[in-house]
C-alpha cells in the first residue's frame, strides 16, 4: 500500500506580502530580532473624535511605527492598517506618522541617519476628523520633503486598498516608491471619480480597466513608481534595500514641474488611453525602468 501525505499548510501558502497585516509588513521589512514597536496597542493612543459619532476605536488608530534597522542601518517604518476604517488617515494616526517622521528628520540633522519607509494602504482623510486628518497630512508631506534632502524616503504600495487622497501627494513625494501589480495610486479613488463625474467618465465596477489606469505596473511604466515587485516579502524586502542603496535623489520628482507640464500638454482627454499615457511619460520618467522583483 502506498501512503498518501498531505502537504504541510505552510507549504500551500503563498509568501505574500500583501496579505499581511500592518503590523506584520513593518516586521517583515526590518532586519529579523530587530522591530520595536512605539505607541503600540498597550498605550491606547486612539481617536477621541470617533466614539462621538458611535464608531468603535481600535487602540493603534491603525497605524504601526516600528523602529529596527535595515541592512543594520537604524530606520522607522511606519504602516498604515487597511483594515481599520480603510487605512484612512485622522488626528492620532496621522501624528504618529507625522512624528516618527520628525523625529527620524532631528536624528538626521544631527548627522545620524534614520532611513524611513512608508507602507501607504489608505482611501485618505478620514472623513470622521477631515479638518484634523488634511492637517495632520499636510505635516506628514513637510516631513517628507525635509527628510528627504538627508536621506531617501521610500514609499510602498502593495495592495488591498490601494493610496489615494491627499495621501497620494504624500506617496509622490518620496524619493522612492515601490509597488506591486496589485497596488494602485491616484488622488481620487475610482468610486469618487464614478460618483461625481457619472459612470460615463469611468465605472468603477471595471476592474480590468482601474488597473490599466492606476494600477502599481502602469505608475512604473510612467515614471511615477520607481519599482515593480511581486507580491512576495522576499522581493518587497530586497526593493526597499535596493531603494536606499541609491541613495539620495539628485532631483526628485516633484521638482521637475516644467517636465511635468510640457507632459501635460501633450496629453488629449478625447483620445488618451494607457498605452499612450505610457508613450508620452515614460521617455521623461523617474530616471529608472521599472523592475520586477527589485527596485530599477
């Protein structure tokens, strides 16, 4: 008789670094025996603004700072949580990333270099504290661009939600950003787009065609993600690495305005489609082509 042996569940998973939580990405990125959390569950820095309008908290405001080190170099990671109100961006979850970026900005200053990663899955303001959460962004975007001059930002966009909002000018400022197929990034979401402009102008049911639109392959085929990975954590660990190993970026993105413009002005809402968006953007991208499975 021959046995029949059942295969490990572990061996049936797939790595995927998308399907793990906030808290479990940020771990993932930092050097193994190396993540400390601050602020975490235990010191319920959570909303005071949404028990108010009847909406349970959740003790992080879901959003993860993690100090650690990458490639032994010390570094914050700070990972926005999906699953709480869509990774949606209020007063306290704000600030925490907001001061972890600071804080990394002040060791930087002093000469000693903090390297910070953003992992973004987040709608945006959270509608509930809009006025506190478009403040509260507005500081994570200065802190962004003051770190940068230091030392590389690097942003990731994996997937589930996706990053939009005024958390997509945040991502664009990075010095780097990394996603997957599966991520997407645009300043309006495609139900906002569908609900204020009509079905007409874009059906946010038509999955195939958001992705071709905004999805992670067309932002790097267009220059506006400097990296394309699979979603594995091994290939999302070794394109951060590779992000900061390129140090810091002679000319960012969002310092080439008159490039960005003269792009603008060949573009026709009448005919334009994916292909010829990639056409017109990619000869003046990023400066990098993307890559499947490490930074370009």
């Amino acid at each position: 008789m021959s046995t029949v042996v059942s295969p490990s569940p572990h061996a049936l998973l797939h790595d995927s670094f998308i399907e793990l939580t906030a808290r479990e990405r940020a771990r993932a990125l930092l050097d193994a025996g190396t993540f400390r959390e601050l602020l975490g569950p235990f010191d319920r820095l959570e909303s005071p603004w949404l028990p108010l309008q009847g909406i349970v908290c959740q003790a992080d405001d879901g959003v993860v700072i993690a100090r650690g080190t990458i490639d032994g170099e010390p570094a914050v990671v700070a990972a926005i949580e999906s699953a709480f109100q869509g990774g949606s961006i209020g007063e306290v979850a704000g600030s925490k990333i907001a001061a972890a970026l600071e804080l990394a900005l002040a060791d930087c200053e002093r000469g000693r270099i903090v390297r910070p990663v953003v992992l973004f899955e987040t709608g945006g303001v959270r509608l509930q504290e809009a006025n506190l959460g478009l403040a509260v962004i507005a500081e994570i975007q200065a802190a962004i661009v003051a770190l940068r001059r230091h030392v590389p930002v690097v942003g990731v966009i994996a997937g589930m939600v996706g990053c939009f909002g005024g958390m997509s000018l945040a991502a664009a400022l990075c010095s780097y950003l990394v996603m997957t197929k599966q991520g997407r990034l645009g300043m309006n979401g495609p139900e906002v787009i569908e609900q204020e402009a009509g079905i007409d102008e874009l059906d946010a049911s038509d999955r195939r065609r958001i992705w071709q639109l905004i999805g992670g392959e067309q932002r790097a085929r267009t220059g506006f993600a400097d990296a394309l990975v699979d979603d594995a954590t091994d290939a999302m660990r070794s394109a951060v690495r590779d992000a900061f190993a390129r140090g810091v970026r002679p000319a960012h993105r969002s310092e080439q305005v008159d490039v960005y413009l003269a792009q603008l002005a060949q573009v026709d809402p009448q005919t334009i489609t994916p292909e010829t968006m990639r056409a017109i953007f990619a000869a003046q991208s990023s400066g990098s082509q993307p890559s499947n499975g490490g930074a370009a």
